[in-house]
C-alpha cells in the first residue's frame, strides 16, 4: 500500500529481525493510517469567519482525533519499549550464566596448552627481579635492558661495570667531599686567626694607657731597688728584735712570779698563826 511505504521503509532501515519487524509494523500500522485519514480531512477544514460554527466543530472533532492517536502510539511505545528491556535484560542474564559457565574452564584449559610459555614467562620473570635486586644498590636504570632475555656472560659483565662505575662515583664523592671538609677547615683557622689578631689588638688599644703606666711605674721601681731593699732588711731586723724582746719580756716575768711566790711561801713558814685561848 501506498499509505504505508514510509512507515515500511523505516521499520526496514532499522535492521531489526523479520520478526520484529513485522511485530512493528502490526502495532502501529492502524495509527498510521488514521493519522494520514485525519490529516487529509484536517487540510479541507478552513475557517475564516466567526460564523463557521460547523468547520470549527469539525476542527475540534479532527484535534481530539489525533490526541488519542498520538496517545495510544506513546502507550504502545511504551508497552513495546518495556518489554523490549525486560527481554535486553534476559538476554544479558542467559548470557552472564554461559559465560560464568565456560569463562573459567576456558582458561584452565589455556593455561593446560600454554603450560611451556607460562613457565617460561615465569622464569623470565623471577630472572629479572633478581637481577634487579642485584643491580639496584648501584643506582642503575634497568628498564633500558632486557635482563630477562639477556644470557649469563652479558650480564656478569654489565654488573661488573655497574659495581666499578659505582664505586669510582663513592671514591670521587669521598675525595670531593674531603677536599671541601679541608677547605673549610682551612677557611676556619685563617678565619681563627684573624679573629685573635683582631682580639689582640682590639685589647692593646682598650689597655694601652694601663700598659704603659705599668710599664712606667716598674721603670721607676727598677730605680730605688737597693733603697727598698735596704729598707726591706732592716724591717726584718727589727721584727725579729721585736719579737726577741718580747721573748724576753715574757721569761723575765714568769721568773719574777716565781721569786714572788717563794718568797710569800717562806713568810708563811717562818710566820706561823697562832691558836686562841679556849
């Protein structure tokens, strides 16, 4: 049919199943169909004056028509529409079963026939974590090199290399540092002295003056040497005069309490008290 050949054209465009397709084309061929009818009659309603009370009742007549068609096709869309998910929805759960079913033989089976290749990847793999282990004290980068593909005697030889160039780098760091250790050390002891000097003088000048008045004053010393000498030995001379006399002094007295008390003991002897009269 005639009326139908867009409808058809777009429902084949789409690709879906024969099934599907026909399934389409039977939901919503009637509406097409009456939306055609009703646009036709719509074109010969024309109203151009306020007393064409028919035409606009037709009009309205028309309106309320396509409503319900448009209506009914958003409906049926609707049905279609949810259906079409809940059938998207078992599809992708009868899919998800089979794939957990085969998913996980499938891959034990693989490992079965690539039983070689893994455990080679596998001894590849453990070969270059320890050749990384061995090469990393030295600071090496070793994602330019194969170690898991590289033989025995290239590698002997590229630790060997690593070992030496590491070790040349530690002796030139040790040598480098030393030197600026030396340097500051140097730096530090001319800093030192200057530092003293500096001292020094900065001392002289704040005991200039007293420096010089000692220095006057032993001269002036140094000249009545023989006078405070002699002054000094007679000083002397008469301390220990002094203290002889004393000396002295305190023998004579201690004889003279003596005589003093032998001679009261002799008057009491030769003077006797007499008893009175009973």
């Amino acid at each position: 049919m005639e009326t139908n050949t867009e409808l058809s054209t777009l429902i084949e465009n789409s690709m879906v199943e024969i099934e599907t397709a026909k399934s389409l084309h039977e939901a919503f061929l009637p509406f097409y169909e009456q939306a055609l009818d009703w646009n036709k009659q719509a074109k010969t309603i024309v109203v151009t004056d306020a007393t064409q009370l028919t035409e606009m009742e037709q009009a309205r007549e028309a309106r309320l028509a396509l409503k319900a068609i448009r209506i009914s096709v958003e409906n049926r869309r609707k049905t279609l529409k949810e259906d079409s998910i809940r059938k998207g929805k078992a599809i992708d759960g009868v899919a998800n079963l089979l794939k957990a079913l085969i998913e996980p033989t499938e891959v034990y089976l693989q490992e079965q026939e690539d039983f070689t290749k893994i455990a080679e990847a596998n001894r590849k793999e453990k070969l270059k974590i320890e050749r990384e282990q061995l090469l990393q004290p030295f600071g090496i980068t070793t994602a330019f090199y194969k170690l898991d593909e590289m033989d025995e005697e290239t590698f002997k030889v590229l630790y060997s290399n690593a070992k030496l160039s590491f070790e040349r780098k530690i002796e030139e760091e040790k040598k480098a540092e030393e030197e600026r250790i030396a340097r500051e050390q140097e730096a530090l002891k001319g800093d030192k002295r200057k530092t003293i000097v500096s001292a020094l003088q900065q001392w002289h000048e704040i005991y200039k003056d007293k420096i010089e008045f000692i220095h006057k004053f032993r001269d002036e010393i140094e000249q009545y040497r023989d006078q405070i000498e002699a002054m000094y030995q007679t000083a002397y001379y008469l301390r220990n005069l002094l203290a002889a006399s004393v000396s002295i002094e305190t023998r004579l007295r201690f004889v003279l309490n003596g005589l003093d008390t032998r001679l009261k003991t002799r008057r009491k002897l030769n003077n006797p008290v007499k008893k009175k009269a009973p």
